[in-house]
C-alpha cells in the first residue's frame, strides 16, 4: 500500500493514508460514469447523424475534422465503458 506524504504547516511530514471507497460508493461511481458516457455518446451520435443528413442533402462526400474527432472520441468512450464493465463484472463475481 502505498502511502502519501504531506508537510504541515510546522514544517513536519504527516502520512495520508489513501481513501477506500465503500462497496456502494464504488457501484455509485461505476453507475454515474456508465451514465456520463451513455450520455456523452448519445449527444456525439446525434451530430454526427445530423452532419451525414446535412452532407447528404448538400451533396458533400467527405467528412470534417470534426467528424472525425467525433467518431475518435465515440471509439474512445466505448473503450472506456468496455473496461468499467470489465472491472464491475470482475470485481462482482
């Protein structure tokens, strides 16, 4: 276990023992991010739906850099939600 170490305000060193989240704060965390990136994901896939029905209707072909960094931060996400899930089915068998 790893300890961290502050100074006081008497120029002395004090250990800080690290916090250990409860059982039902880390089902919190895991819930509330789980929620943040379902969230996040819906509202970049809506972009970018509307920017293929705009493209289409324009008669554009090709993307935006925005697009792209949409679809980049989409993979992202879903990279992130796999490994909580991971974690979450790991630590609760």
């Amino acid at each position: 276990m790893l300890l961290s170490l502050i100074m006081t305000a008497n120029e002395g060193e004090s250990c800080v023992r690290p916090h250990r989240a409860s059982a039902e704060a880390k089902m919190a965390h895991y819930d509330g991010r789980r929620s943040e990136i379902a969230e996040e994901i819906d509202r970049l896939d809506k972009q970018q739906r509307e920017f293929v029905h705009n493209a289409s209707v324009m008669g554009r072909r090709r993307g935006d850099s925005q697009y792209a960094e949409r679809a980049r931060r989409i993979a992202q996400l879903l990279t992130e939600l796999v490994a909580l899930e991971e974690t979450y089915s790991v630590r609760a068998d």
